[in-house]
C-alpha cells in the first residue's frame, strides 16, 4: 500500500500551529528545499506507511504486531513530517499531488506492460490519496471509545495521529484528493511514459550504431514534449523508470530469455562507443535512472533480494580450497579485479596469495566471456598468480543469461569452463574443458567436453581427447599419482581408463596408442559404468582403485600398476551401489 505516504505530508502543513511552531520557517531551509527533495521526502513517508489491511491482525489476536509496525512507521516518518512542516504548505501539497500521480501510474503501468506479453494481472487496489483515507478511517475507527482495543495499542495509535499532524489534518485528505489528477490524466501519462521507455531501449539495443543515433535524436525531442516545460514531470518520469526495469526482469525471469525484449544488459558493453555515450548523456542528466535501466546487467539480487549471492570462492568436485576473483577487461587491454564486492590491485592480489601459502589452492578468475580465458592481461594475471605459487585455476564464465539457474533450480551466476589441476611436484598441468562452443550452463563445464590439454615437463602442450560426450561423463578430480610418476585420465563413462607415465609425456614420438588402457571389460558381458577412480597405497604398491555397476549390481577393483594385474575384490546390490550414471 504504497499510496499512503504521499498524502500524509501533505496533510501536516494543514494543522494549527502551537506556540511552539508558530515562527516563520527560515528563508534559507526554504530556498534549500528544492522540489526533487520535497518529493523524496514524501515518497520516504509513503513507503513507510503500512496497508489499511493490517488491521486484520486484531481480529486474529494479533495486536502485538500492530503496535509493533505502527511504532516503527512513527519512528520513521516523524522527522520527516517535522521538516516538512517548516516548508511552504503549497510546496508539500505539489509534492503530495505529485507523488499521488507516481504512485497510481507506476502501480498500472507495471501490470499494463506486462499484459503485453500474457500476464493477466488484477487491477491494482485503490491508491494515494485513497488509500491513505482508508487507513486513516480505520485508525481513527478503532480510536473511538468502545472499540475494544487493548491500552497499549490505543496509545499506539494515538501516537501514529499525532505523527501524522493530528485528527484536523487525516480529515483534511478529502481537500487533497479533489486536486488530485484525474483517472484519464494518469492513464494517458502512464501510456505516454511506457511509450517512450519501450522506444528508448529499443533505441539504445540497436546494433547499428547510426540508427541507434537518429532515433535517440527523435526521442529527445519526444523527451521535451513529455517534459512540457515542467521540472515536476521529469521528476514523474524518472520515478516511473524504476517500474519499468521491474517489470522487465520480471519478464526475463519467467517467460523471456535476452535479447528479448532487450538485451541484458540493454546496451551491451560492445556497442558502448564513444557517440553512443555522448548522445545519452543527456538523457541521463535529465532522467537518471535511465542510466541503471540500459547500463546496468540486471541480476538475481535485483529481481529476488533474498536470492543468495554469488560465491566465488565456492568449492567444487576438484577443488576444495578457492580464491574467488571476478576479472573484468577494458577496451584499452587492461583490466580491474574485484575480491568480494572490493576492487583489489596486483599488490593486494600477491599479498594475500603469498599469505594464503596453499598448495591445493585453486584460483577462480570469474570473466564475462570464454574468449578473456586466453586474452594477454588474464594469462599475465595467470603468471602472477604463478609467481606467488598458486599453479591450480578455475577459469568461470558468467552465463549469457543473468538468470541461468542451475539444475536445483539455484541461480548460477558463473560456469567453471576450464579447469587447470598442477603436477604435485612441477610446473606440468592438465586441463578440463567445457564444451567451447556451447554456452556457459551446469550441464557444460570443465569436465564436459572430450578435450583435455596436458603440459609436460618441458613445456610442450599434448591434446588428448576422451570419448566423453555429455550426458555421459566420466571425471577424473585426481589425475596425478601422489608421487608424481603417472597420470590418469578418462576414456569415457562405459570404458575407463588411460594410464601414462609422466616421463613417457617428454618422448618425442610419445603416442597414446601406447598408453595403459585400465578397465573391468572382462568382468562384465558387456560395458559397465565406472565411477571415479582413486590412488591407493597397499603392501607398499600404488594401487588404482575404483567400482563397476550394471543392472543394479556393482563390482569393486584393484588395479596394481607396477604388474598390471586386476583384482575383483567384492559384488554389492542395487541398494549399495556406489556406482551412479552422470
């Protein structure tokens, strides 16, 4: 009930003034007080207010409640209303009928454009002016001497009165609401502001920039006219665009995907060229939450704020230990890094990295696309995080829709696309990868696509490439044997495994024909599921150890290295299966 704000400001000014209001407001607060902070005033208390309908608690025995919102509304709106009361009554009565307008047009505005894509929305409640006379009706109702409320919440509400201006000013509303705007004025308003919202980010998302141009001209003259010479109106409008943006990640939450309506964000950070920028500038001057509408991605926070936030530094299966950083490159070849909502620069970075002293770290450099994975400034951030002797990475990418969710139905705010797992002992790696040309999801991450890259000791770069093929996707989180000598990498889900010694990666006529398949074929009349395989020491050998499964039953192998011998070492039911299809 957001209508009822407006008019309690406007009411205040209308009271008789005690002994002790009784001096003439200072000339200078007046000349301070300009009608853009007027009317932020008036939309504090507005918001403030509750719904006449908090009265239902009384008839469910509820009256703690009421007392305790009706004393948190008075704690907030009565400095508000004492400063309003020091102001020319004409200036607060504008800014009440003004508010009274935003708040009827933003209410049928948000359900009028979301109609246009199917939405069936009821018609929003009575509003302003309105509203405010059915909760001072019910206050001043339960105000009266046989209403049968308790002491403590008479007291509150006789406080809430007197925070309000007192009985003289709530019955003053009706004397406000005649000069409210009419329903036609508000509807024609309304529709004009929708109008020229759609029109101007269908202006800003055009990818040809010199339409983009001649159709923001057109709309700054449409601009004037709305405008009509009236500070007041742009006041009006720019309060209105905050409705708007609500309404449109309401609809790229639930039944559209950007582009559609408009790109997420509206201008993409691509087409954001120097005349782009300078032929909005004044419409952002005018109308300042133009600027968040079409600069700003909209996120899970700005559509749910109880949505949980993005965690960078979360684990994973392969990695335990995480060093979030969200990486964001400029035009110019360079970069800024952010750390937990706080912009950090190369020396904190190395700091807090050589602090860290963790073998098993892994960082996360978050980026807003695949290609920055291989540009120069994130492979200079890669060397540096080297230098500090963090060798593991995770590369994210946040996915083309801000509003990806993942397979529970969570929001996914990035994508681990590539994975990079250390030599425990040298600077030789491996790398997992996403599928490239599919888009950031939880069904494509590292680990997904066939491709996998191996640096060897002497620096050379090997490609190997599995048989996996998503849904079906065997990972391996510990490809290196704990001494060093081997490395073990996947086949695919229904075949197993490859076996290689590490020195064997430097031969130059090295080929993975004459690499170790390892795998349980022989016990089975046809191809199980392998799980993921584990590193074991027994009597003093390594030992590779995983599990087999097929129609609910489930077999459990050693694999001896150094004689190359599988042992089957037990069968388990359906019900004790440890092995699962991905």
């Amino acid at each position: 009930m957001k209508a009822l704000a407006t008019f309690l400001l406007a009411l205040t000014p209308l009271l008789p003034v005690t002994a002790a209001d009784s001096e003439p407001a200072c000339d200078v607060a007046n000349e301070a007080a300009t009608e853009e902070a007027v009317l932020a005033d008036v939309m504090t208390v507005y918001d403030a207010l509750p719904d006449y309908s908090i009265f239902f608690w009384l008839e469910q025995d509820e009256e703690q409640l009421i007392i305790k919102h009706f004393q948190e509304t008075c704690d907030k709106i009565r400095p508000i209303i004492a400063h309003l009361q020091q102001l020319p009554v004409e200036d607060v009565k504008a800014a009440c009928l003004l508010a009274d307008s935003i708040i009827y047009q933003r209410e049928w505005m948000y359900g009028v454009y979301l109609g246009e894509f199917g939405y069936e929305c009821e018609a929003p409640a009575d509003t302003g002016l309105r509203a405010v006379s059915n909760l001072f009706e019910k206050v001043l109702h339960y105000l009266q001497p046989n209403s049968g409320i308790s002491p403590a919440t008479r007291e509150t509400l006789e406080a809430f009165v007197a925070a309000c201006g007192g009985v003289q000013a709530m019955n003053a509303v009706a004397l406000w609401e005649a000069d409210a705007r009419s329903e036609q004025d508000n509807e024609r308003e309304y529709h004009a502001a929708l109008d020229f919202f759609k029109a101007f980010c269908a202006a800003v998302s055009t990818e040809n920039e010199e339409q983009c141009l001649l159709q923001l001209a057109t709309l700054s003259k449409q601009l004037q006219q709305l405008r009509g010479g009236q500070n007041a109106e742009l006041l009006r409008l720019n309060y209105l665009v905050p409705t708007f943006r609500s309404a449109l990640i309401e609809l790229w939450t639930d039944v559209c995907q950007p582009p559609k309506p408009y790109p997420n964000p509206v201008l993409p950070l691509s087409w954001r060229t120097e005349a782009r920028m300078r032929a909005l500038q004044p419409f952002f001057e005018q109308l300042p939450n133009l600027r968040t509408l079409v600069l700003d991605r909209a996120t899970w926070q700005d559509a749910e704020p109880s949505a949980a936030a993005p965690d960078y530094f979360a684990s994973g299966d392969i990695a335990d230990e995480v060093y979030g950083l969200e990486v964001f490159l400029n035009t110019q070849g360079g970069f800024r890094m952010v750390r937990d909502g706080q912009e950090i620069d190369i020396e904190d970075l190395r700091i807090e990295l050589k602090e860290a002293d963790d073998v098993d770290l892994f960082v996360r450099l978050v980026l807003e696309q695949y290609a920055d994975i291989h540009s120069e400034s994130v492979q200079k951030l890669v060397q540096l995080c080297e230098s500090c002797g963090v060798n593991n990475f995770l590369f994210a990418v946040r996915p083309v829709d801000s509003f990806a969710i993942t397979s529970s139905g969570a929001p996914c705010y990035f994508v681990d696309m590539v994975c990079r797992i250390s030599h425990p002992y040298n600077e030789t790696w491996v790398e997992y990868y996403a599928q490239k040309e599919e888009p950031p999801s939880s069904t494509n991450t590292a680990g997904s696509a066939p491709l996998i890259k191996i640096r060897t000791p002497q620096g050379n770069i090997l490609e190997y490439r599995s048989q996996n093929c998503y849904p079906s996707v065997l990972r391996i989180t510990e490809p290196w044997s704990p001494c060093g000598e081997y490395l073990l990498l996947p086949v695919s889900l229904h075949s197993g495994y490859l076996l290689v010694r590490v020195v064997d990666l430097c031969s130059p006529d090295f080929d993975w024909s004459k690499a170790t398949p390892v795998h349980a074929l022989s016990e089975w009349q046809s191809a199980p599921i392998y799980s993921e395989p584990s590193w074991e020491m027994f009597d003093e050998e390594l030992q590779i150890h995983f599990s087999t499964g097929m129609s609910g039953e489930a077999k459990y192998h050693r694999y001896n290295i150094e004689t190359g011998e599988l042992t089957t070492e037990g069968i388990s039911s359906s019900s004790e299966t440890e092995v699962q299809p991905e």
